[in-house]
C-alpha cells in the first residue's frame, strides 16, 4: 500500500481579498502558447455555434484583443443585458476575476476586473462589514443597481474562494430554484 501523506494546511490568519460577487454566467478564456485560443462556460466548452449568453461570439469577435491576456486560461463573470440580474445594463461585459493580475492598466480594453472590496489579513469583521455595505450602497460594479449579489473571499495562502450572498446565503442554490 502506498503512503499517503496528510495535506499541508494553510494558515487562516493571512490575506485575504474581497471582490463583488457578480450575478451573471462564468465563463473562461483559454489561450495556448501558440495563441490559439479556446472559450468555456462553467461546466464545457463553447463556441460562436454553440455558446453560453453569446460570450463566445463575444470573445471570438476579440480575439485580437483578448490575445494581450497571455497564455493560460483566464475566467471571469459574463454579465449584464439578459443574463442573471441584468444590473439595468444594455449591454454584457466581461469581468476578469483575477484583480491581483488585472487591476492595473495592462488589460485589454475590452475586458473590466471584478471590483475589489477588500485586501489584507482574515476578519469576519471586514467581511461582514463588505457585505452589509454592498447590500446597503449597492453595486460596486454597476454603480446604481441597488441589488447585488454578494461577496467572494479569496483565502490567498489556501488559494480558494468562497463566496457569501446576501440574501439566502443559508440555503443552497439548488434549492432556490
């Protein structure tokens, strides 16, 4: 029998990075060493034929623009006009996830990064505080839209988000529908 040794575990008290939960449709951009380049929902592939709230039709009309992301796969919130809660938007946008890399000015134009709430050590206090402002002042990503979603913590010693809404937080999605 092989061993199997225990997994290290991250420390809880390191940064964290609180961004705006946006309500939409995840989708992903992957681009090869070679430039080629791959579009994805959550849970498949997808093409301009066979797309997901047309991102792909999207990101295939970009594709030059998209290609400044660099090799590797890049996911982000597809949102706004006809998807989730629309956040009174005429047309869709897509949102980067990733505000460690994409914040600054290097992006391509086409493409926004999830609003960053928070940046520094683990406290319920600032997220709870991130929450109840969100729920009280409104998007961050669509200034106005007095109904977003919620928040997502991203533990970055643990590598890995977790998201907390503000309605309904309690109950699972599955059972929401």
């Amino acid at each position: 029998m092989d061993f199997q040794e225990f997994p290290k575990m991250a420390r809880l008290s390191r940064e964290i990075i609180i961004t705006e939960k946006i309500d939409g449709t995840n989708a992903q951009i992957l681009i090869s060493d070679d430039g080629s380049m791959m579009f994805g929902s959550r849970t498949r592939w997808i093409t301009p034929q066979d797309d997901n709230y047309g991102f792909a039709a999207w990101a295939d009309a970009h594709r030059d623009e998209l290609l400044k992301l660099g090799p590797g796969r890049h996911f982000g919130e597809w949102w706004g006009a006809g998807i989730q809660r629309k956040y009174g938007m005429k047309e869709k946008v897509f949102s980067l996830f990733n505000v460690s890399r994409w914040s600054g000015e290097d992006r391509p134009a086409c493409c926004r990064v999830v609003p960053e709430l928070y940046r520094g050590p683990f406290d319920m206090e600032a997220i709870n505080w991130q929450l109840t402002t969100l729920d009280l002042e409104g998007s961050r990503a669509a200034p106005g839209f007095m109904n977003p979603e919620g928040i997502v913590v991203f533990h970055t010693a643990a590598q890995v988000g977790f998201k907390k809404t503000i309605e309904n937080d309690e109950v699972p999605k599955s059972l929401l529908r």
